[in-house]
C-alpha cells in the first residue's frame, strides 16, 4: 500500500500504510484519549493481532483504569499496562522528574526495538503540535506516525458515535483531557481540551514527545 495524496485525508489510509509498512515493529500506545481509541478501532480492522501499551503510573483517576477494562472488551484488544520502577520521584517533590520516572522511561522502554510508533496527536491541539506532519522522522531513524494530524476533536468524537464506541467518562463530567489525577483538573469556559493537563513550569507536554529517545535495538538512537 502506498500513500497519495488524497489518502492523506483519511487516517485509516496513513494508519494501515503504515502497519504494511513496518509491521511488528510498529508501536501502538495509548492514553485512552478519545482520538487514540479511533485509532485502535481503525487498527482492529486491519489486524487481530493489535497489541498496544498504557502507562500505568500509579496516579490515574479510577475512573481511567475502569475505562481501559471497558475498551479492551468492546475493542477485542490487548492493551499491556507498563509500570515505573518503584521508589521514584513523585508530583509532590517534582513534576518534570515524575513524569520523567513514570512515562518517559516506561515508554522508552516499551518502544525498545521498534522502528515506528503511532499516536494520536492533533495539529488543533496546539502548542507544539500546531505544526505536527503525517510522518516525522526521529534521531537515528526512528519514526512516529501521526494519521489524525490534519483532523481535529469534532471529527474524532463523530467517528467514535458513528461507531457507537464509549468514551472516557469523565470527558462528559468537565474534563478535556485526561492524565494523572493530581495533574488534571476540568476546564473553564472557552479553554482548548488540553489546557486542564498541569504539566512542570508552564510545559504544555508531558516529555514522552520532547525528551524521548528510542533504542531500535540496532545500535542507534
């Protein structure tokens, strides 16, 4: 399958270019934000054999770990929780560090020996997603796929309902988006979805997309 043009319009087109493309050795992750549940779907699909990684980090909302239950059944997908190391930093002495200890080394380590990986970012989300490409090509030739980039929240929350797939549950309750629970509150009138995200010094990104590296297992970086 090769991409055109015209497929670029449409995320299942990028997503399954690139399971043709790199296989097993293409990474899916989820927060179980709405837009990455799409693309579980789209994967299921193609594939029976979808496997995908959580970031359990010990500080998710109830709520989160019931839903990841609940849309691994409707789904038919093995999602694998992946944990920090214990005894780590934590939010209370330092946020860069805890995300640090609990996502970006849990997430290093469950990319370890991939060549690619998806996610859901959006270009209307903002910051330095604004700008964000279909592809983006990493330090030694890792890459992160990104099929929704050019899609934006109404598109997504359309194709979840026209596919009757539930939602987390405290989108409905003031929340936009949803990490940790000491580092999530609901949004006030007018913010964008991601402004309730609490993140170390005014950062609008956890670390996962900013201080990342990805051991492909062949030497490189």
């Amino acid at each position: 399958m090769t991409l055109t043009r015209q497929s670029l319009d449409d995320p299942r087109a990028i997503l399954h270019w690139a399971m043709d493309t790199w296989g097993d050795r293409l990474a899916f992750t989820t927060g179980l934000g709405a837009g990455g549940i799409c693309l579980l779907h789209m994967a299921r699909q193609k594939s029976a054999r979808v496997t995908c990684a959580f970031l359990d980090t010990g500080f998710h909302f109830p709520d989160t770990l019931d839903y990841l239950d609940e849309i691994q059944d409707v789904l038919d997908v093995r999602i694998q929780s992946v944990h920090p190391q214990p005894y780590g930093p934590t939010w209370r002495e330092d946020r860069l560090a805890c995300c640090d200890h609990r996502k970006v080394a849990p997430l290093e380590s469950a990319l370890a020996g991939k060549d690619a990986w998806v996610n859901a970012r959006r270009a209307d989300q903002g910051g330095m997603r604004a700008s964000i490409p279909f592809v983006e090509r990493q330090e030694g030739g890792f890459m992160k796929v990104n099929p929704l980039a050019r899609k934006d929240r109404a598109w997504v929350d359309a194709y979840l309902a026209k596919h009757a797939i539930p939602t987390h549950p405290l989108l409905s309750k003031g929340y936009g988006s949803l990490g940790c629970e000491p580092c999530t509150r609901k949004l006030k009138p007018g913010e964008d979805e991601r402004a309730g995200r609490l993140f170390a010094g005014g950062k609008t990104e956890c670390g996962i997309h900013t201080r990342l590296t990805v051991d492909r297992g062949d030497g490189k970086r």
